[in-house]
C-alpha cells in the first residue's frame, strides 16, 4: 500500500477530531471524556421493595413524586443519565419535585418483578423510567426506549412534565 492513500486520510481524521474537540459542553462526546462511570450507581444489595416504601412515605410528607430508575452498572446510557441528573436544571427539578429510586436489573435478571409491577418493559432496554405520584400509583411507564441515547434537555422536559 502506498503513503499517498494514508495520507488524504489526514485531513479527513484531523476534521474529525477537530469536530469533537469543538463539541459543546453538554454534548454527549465530550462529556464521555469527562467522567467516571459510578460502578455502585444501582446497589446490587439494596431492596428496591423497600427503597420504593421509603420513597413514597417521604414524597408524602414533602408532596414530591418519586421517579424509579432502572438500570445496570455496566449500562452506558444509565450512567451518561446519572450525569444529566446531577446537570443544571435537571438537578434543581429533581431536588425539588422527586424521590430518585435506583433499581437494579442486573443483566435484566434482578428485580424483574418490580418492572412488572409498574409496567416497565426493562426486556427492551435500559435506562427506563417510572414516575409515581406520592401516593404510589403509577403516573408514566416508558415504552419505546425513550431515554437510551438521550440528552440533556430531553431530561430536563420530562422532568418539567413529571413534577409535582
């Protein structure tokens, strides 16, 4: 093979690069480079039975909804929604209007029940969501994996539509 194909690949790969150097703060690549995903962010010994009782006897007392995420450690798309979660706005709507609930789902083998339970279909994938009114009862299921490959401002609306 001859240099010469190599290199008018040069300036096709230094546009690439270029591109997502230049890629917005909140923007998905960059943020890939800028965090550690949090291996305990589903406990694999929590009760999430329990964790969800908790939830709703304080979003009684503090007139929140709760929103149950569930999802795996090894989950890409679970752990890039952790960080929209701790992102402005996202985190100011979450603080004021929800009780977040991890649930784990293993290697879609744990807690399987629970997704049953509120109608989620984990079977097509994670991060899913469910969102609870203070009492319990089931506000929103996702469906269609709405939330894998998201963004921030797609959090951001469906928090904004959710709250309390």
């Amino acid at each position: 093979m001859s240099s010469k194909p190599r290199a008018s690949l040069l300036p096709i790969a230094a546009a690439v690069i270029g591109v997502l150097c230049l890629a917005a703060p909140g923007d998905a690549h960059s943020q890939a480079g800028l965090f550690k995903p949090n291996p305990h962010l589903y406990s694999e010994s929590a009760n999430p039975a329990t964790d969800i009782s908790v939830a709703i006897a304080q979003a009684r007392r503090e007139h929140k909804r709760i929103l149950l995420d569930f999802g795996g450690n090894w989950c890409g798309d679970c752990q890039l929604l952790d960080i929209y979660y701790h992102q402005s706005p996202n985190a100011e709507l979450l603080a004021k209007y929800f009780i977040l609930v991890h649930v784990n789902i293993g290697h879609m083998d744990q807690n399987v029940n629970i997704a049953q339970k509120y109608k989620v279909p984990i079977i097509k994938g994670v991060p899913a969501l469910a969102v609870l009114d203070s009492h319990g009862a089931l506000l929103y299921a996702e469906h269609d994996k709405e939330f894998e490959h998201t963004t921030p401002s797609a959090i951001t609306d469906f928090l904004n539509r959710w709250k309390a």
